[in-house]
C-alpha cells in the first residue's frame, strides 16, 4: 500500500510540469516610430483568435496561454497606422518577442455641410401669436371652433365666453379674415363658424397694434377656406346614447326590472371637402 502511495505522488508531480508546458507567450514592447517613446494602450491581438491584451504605460504587453503554431499579431492604436507581424512562430514553454514600431497615421473624413436658416424676427410684433392650421383642427378630437380655442394656452371656456389670461370675455375682439364681428356693446358674438371651413386660426394676446382697435385681453381672428366651383359636399352627424328611468322602488327595483329605458341615435357623415 505504501508503494502505491509513493507511485501516485510521483505521478501527479510529474503530471504539473506536462500540464504546464503546453501553451507559450507572446510579448514584447510597441514605442512610437517617430520619437522611440513608449505607446500606452495599445491594443496587441492574436488574428482569427479572442486572445489579445493592451500594452501598459511602458509600452509593454504579453499575451499567455498561446498555443503552440504560426499566428499573426496585430497591433492597432488611434492615430497610428496599424502594424501586423506575419508568421509569429509560438513554442511551448517559451516567449515569443514581438516588437512593434508605430507611425502616425491622419485619417480623412468624409466632408459634412451644415445649412442653416437664420431665425427671422418681426421686430413690429409685440404681442403673443399662436396659429392653428386646417390640418391641425382636423387631427383635434372637437367639433367645434370654441372647443378648439379652448386647447390654446392662455385661453379659457367657463361657459359665458373665452378668457384670454384672465382679461373679461368683453375684453375679446373675434375678427372673421379680418373683419370684427364682436358686438361693441356687450362683447358678444353672434357669427357661428363651423370646423370645416376654417383655413386658418389666430390667437394674439398680449399688447396690439392699432389696428385691433379696442382690444384688450386678446384678439381671435379666423381665416376662412375658399371654396371650388367644381366640388359638392356637406356632413351630417350620427350620435347614440341611451339613459334608465327608475320606478317606484321596491324589490323589483333591486332586481334591476323596475326601470324604464329610453335612447336616442343620430347619424354623422362627411362627404368630400369642398376646400380642398
């Protein structure tokens, strides 16, 4: 038993050494062709392997665990040529030394024209201008042209009419391309404008020009669509609901049959745009 112990130690001292002179080393120093100063970082692989490392702030790299045969070493750095060394013969047990020398390298780019437009500034504006287009309005989920005024900022609906940042609805002048349709009186307005005609919406508030007369708060002013001789078209709505009625309560109420049911449906459609 004794022996077989002794033959087994000597057996696995032998089996280290074997182990361990299977692969080799590649190493060696990558400096600056132009100066002979040490390059930092370069990047040293082993072509067609995953092997590879960075030499450190000497200049300095080596690759272990190499086995043995013929490679390619690559080294590549920015700003320098990349270099390859061809035919690198790797023993086992030994270290390979490959020197790299690098040279400067300027790399072209492709040429890149930036156009810009220069901002154009109304020096004679001196109020706060919003525009809703046709195509905006179409995307809206509203039907009519106080709903779309009241999605503006600055611009609120309680009911008795537009409040444009706080100022009284009397405060409002509403123009129609241009021309005022706000009573002088009372502040109201009676032309009624539907969202398909509507080409163009302007909101101002803020301080005026003259031309807006006596407006205060605001200025709301509506650009209609031209229409074509050659298109017919119109719309009509389809709306649907329906509402429960409760009886007289009870045990039938809680069963839920003590109910009357009552609806009510519409139709909506929209033939061709005439304005377009």
């Amino acid at each position: 038993m004794r022996r077989v112990i002794v033959v087994l130690g000597f057996l696995m001292l032998l089996g280290g050494p074997a182990a361990a002179q299977t692969t080799g080393k590649i190493a060696g120093r990558v400096v600056d062709a132009a100066t002979g100063e040490p390059l930092p970082g370069v990047n040293v692989l082993i072509e067609g392997t995953t092997q590879g490392t960075a030499t450190n702030i000497d200049g300095e790299y080596v690759i272990i665990g190499v086995r043995p045969g013929v490679y390619t070493v690559v080294a590549s750095f920015v700003g320098f040529a990349t270099e390859r060394r061809e035919g690198v013969q790797v023993n086992v047990d030994l270290t390979t030394t490959v020197d790299f020398q690098l040279r400067e390298e300027v790399f072209e780019g492709e040429e890149v024209v930036v156009t810009a437009e220069q901002i154009s500034v109304r020096k004679d504006l001196t109020s706060s201008e919003a525009r809703v287009t046709a195509e905006t309005i179409d995307r809206l989920p509203v039907q009519e042209v106080s709903q779309v005024l009241s999605v503006q900022a600055g611009i609120t609906d309680r009911g008795g009419g537009f409040h444009i940042r706080g100022g009284r609805t009397s405060e409002v002048t509403v123009m129609v391309d241009g021309v005022p349709v706000t009573d002088s009186y009372d502040g109201s307005t009676s032309v009624q404008l539907e969202n398909e005609g509507i080409q163009e919406l302007q909101v101002i508030s803020g301080t005026f020009n003259a031309e807006y007369g006596n407006a205060m708060s605001g200025v709301i002013n509506v650009v209609t669509k031209e229409g074509r001789g050659d298109r017919v078209g119109g719309s009509f709505e389809v709306y649907s609901g329906s509402y429960v009625v409760g009886g007289e309560g009870g045990e039938a109420y809680l069963r839920g049959t003590d109910v009357e049911a009552y609806s009510s449906q519409g139709i909506q459609y929209r033939d061709v745009d005439v304005y377009s």
